[in-house]
C-alpha cells in the first residue's frame, strides 16, 4: 500500500488551536493505516522541531514561514492572485513536495487548507483528498460586506479569486471535505463542485473531561470565560462585542461577574479591553482545561463563524454551561445542551438566567458532555476517512 503525503499550512501539533486540533488528528488517523510524510509551515520557531510528531510520521519536512502580509499584498496584485496563496507560495516548499514525491512510493496527497494546493504536482500523480476546512472565499465575502472604502475592494476580490481557486481545486480533487455539512453544501451551490462531503470535527473526552488531572485556576464564583487564538479576527470581534455591550447588560444584575479573554497572541484591540477590571486577558496558557473548569459558564459570542467550533466542543465536554450565538452554534447537535442567541440582548439574557439558576447551568453543563461524548468522539468522525486511502469498510465500525 502506497504513503500519504501530508500538506498542511501549519505544523498539526501541538494541537491547541482549531486548525491544528483537526489537522493533528487527521493525521494521526491516517498514520493508523499508511506511512505519513509531512510537510508543513511553521509561522511559530517553537514548531521548527515537534519531536512528538515522529510517532505519526515517516519523514517531516518543516518550513519556516516569514513573508510578510505586504510582501504576499504586493506579489498578489501583480500575479493577480489571491493574497492568501501569494501568503504561503514559497520555492523552499516546492523543492520539499517534489522531493518527497520523487523519493517515496505516494499514493495519496492530503492537502489541509487550501492555500496549500497550489504545491499539487501539475501533471496528475496520486489520489488526492482536499481538506477546505471552511470556505474562505464565503468568509471574505462577509468581511467585505461589513467593510468600507479600499479595504472592500481587497475582501471582495480576495473573496472571487479565491472562489475560482477553490472550484478548481475541488475539480482535480478525488474529495473535497468540509467542517460541517452546511459548509459542505454552500460549496456546492457556489461551484458546482462534486465529490464533496463533510467530515465534522470531534473532540478528546478523555483530555476534555472535569475529572482529568490538571491545574486548576481560582478566579471567583462568577468568570465568564471565551476561548480561542486573540489575532484571529473573528475572536476579537466576539470579544469586543460582548466585553462593551454584552457584558455590562449582564454586570446591572451581576455586578461581581468578570470575563477572561483566554487565548495566545491577544491583539492590542484584545488587551485594551483588560484595562477594565471586569475584563482579563491571559495570553497564552499552559493548559486551558483550567480557566473552562473555573468558568460558572463559556460564552462564544461569534458574528462570523466557519463550520464547527472546537472552542464550544470543548466547553461542552467540560461540563461547563454554554452560551453561544447562531453562528458558533452551526454544526453542532446541540439541542438540549448549549443555549443560542443570536442578538446582544438575547445573549445577555441567556448569560443572565444561567448565572441567577446555578441548578440550570449545571443540568445544561452535563446534558454538553453526554452529548460530545455520544456524538463526538474522533474515531468516529474520521471514520470516513478510510474510504478515501482506499481501504475497505469495516463492519460495526461508526460512519
């Protein structure tokens, strides 16, 4: 049986943030069945050496990535490219791809994230299964909508280059996966793509679990807590929404609540709101378990979100209470346990009844974690997985 090469636009591990939760564990999911070769960016010098990755792995090739936004801006206008390929177009990745494939016996290419397709051999050369994740095309979209003056015009075209790519991508794609079926079914009424189907992220309940061993956080009876990467755009909208117009709504009944932004590289938008005593801003953690064990509830609090969460999977299977909007909330079987609202008042008020009911919240908390337990378990998630490397069905194995 042949070997998988592994695309990823940033090193799978450790795997603390969305992206490289669900890309470590695709690839350790495939290296249950074939060698792996990894080949990967790294925009953080720590993840040049990941030593933990040799488990899952035949040969790494790790890539440091240092262009900058203006730089990829300026090579994207003039190749009339989308800037998020221009981003990570680099030759030291190219002379990796052709290396390994000349090298090894590959018989499929996993690509995580499209920007990370333009390093597809021209000429056909294995099977190859196209992880989108979300649509970005879609994302751009609704940033340019909210956007004004130049800055439309960037997300706008950035949005319809990037939707011809991914259309051709799908298109030399044996499969095109998505996050959540919605994301899925998008693609396919804006590209005509087929061959497309959604694999749902899943979740460690085993690491995810109240009763594990780790350091606990003592930050009051009355934390709200929100989770996630602080230089991601959409964080710091949903953060900045609720800490200046959800959390002061909350505070007129609750004057002794406090919410803690918990989550690396908070941008300067994210700290100015820490001057407030109400608001804390962590940074980095060690261990986020933590901060969502010391949470009364988790708020995720998104205006703009692709596909499925893992920051409310992992709420959920905390046992903690989970107050999330529409749009954090798509994707999820989350009826009976998480409470969604879509507007600042309605958020408020969910946020409000749960911390005034502490026998709700708790009910609510532990409905989460039999659910993510149920429903979320990656074995299962990924299961669909083996069809694509071409390896039989097994019987009584979870679809």
């Amino acid at each position: 049986m042949g070997d998988v090469l592994f695309l990823a636009h940033r090193v799978p591990y450790p795997p603390d943030r969305g992206d490289k939760i669900r890309s470590f564990h695709m690839l350790r999911h495939l290296a249950k069945h074939r060698r792996v070769h990894l080949a990967a960016f790294a925009d953080d010098p720590r993840d040049m050496n990941r030593p933990e990755l040799a488990e899952f792995t035949a040969s790494r090739a790790i890539v440091r990535r240092r262009k900058s936004q203006a730089v990829a801006g300026v090579q994207a206008l003039a190749s009339g490219r989308p800037l998020s390929l221009a981003a990570f177009d680099d030759a030291a990745m190219r002379r990796t791809v052709v290396d390994v494939l000349a090298r090894e016996d590959v018989e499929t290419i996993f690509v995580f994230s499209s920007q990370m397709a333009q390093y597809l051999p021209a000429e056909p050369h294995a099977r190859v299964i196209m992880d989108f994740v979300d649509m970005d095309s879609a994302k751009f979209a609704s940033y340019a909508e909210a956007a004004k003056g130049p800055m439309r015009w960037i997300l706008a075209r950035e949005a319809r280059l990037l939707m011809a790519y991914e259309g051709a991508v799908a298109a030399r794609a044996d499969a095109s996966l998505f996050v959540s079926e919605a994301e899925a079914s998008l693609f396919r009424q804006s590209t005509d793509a087929e061959r497309v189907q959604a694999i749902e992220n899943g979740i460690d309940t085993t690491h995810f679990d109240p009763a594990a061993d780790f350091a606990h956080v003592d930050a009051g009876p009355a934390l709200i807590v929100f989770t996630g990467q602080m230089d991601y755009r959409p964080n710091i909208e949903a953060v900045t929404w609720f800490a200046e117009d959800i959390l002061p709504c909350v505070r007129a009944t609750h004057p002794d609540v406090r919410f803690a932004i918990v989550g690396r590289n908070p941008a300067e938008a994210v700290k100015a709101l820490a001057k407030s005593g109400d608001v804390i801003v962590t940074g980095e953690v060690e261990d986020v378990r933590g901060w969502l064990a010391a949470a009364a509830l988790v708020v995720a609090p998104l205006k703009l979100a692709r596909g499925i969460q893992n920051k409310v999977l992992e709420a959920m299977a905390m046992a903690r209470p989970v107050v999330a909007s529409s749009a954090a909330a798509e994707g999820i079987d989350h009826k009976g346990t998480i409470a969604v609202a879509t507007s600042g008042g309605d958020i408020a008020d969910a946020v409000t009844l749960l911390l005034s009911d502490r026998r709700k919240a708790a009910e609510l908390g532990l409905a989460a974690r039999a659910r993510v337990m149920a429903r979320y378990g990656w074995d299962a998630r990924l299961a669909p997985l083996d069809g694509l490397i071409g390896l039989p069905p097994r019987l009584g194995r979870a679809a």
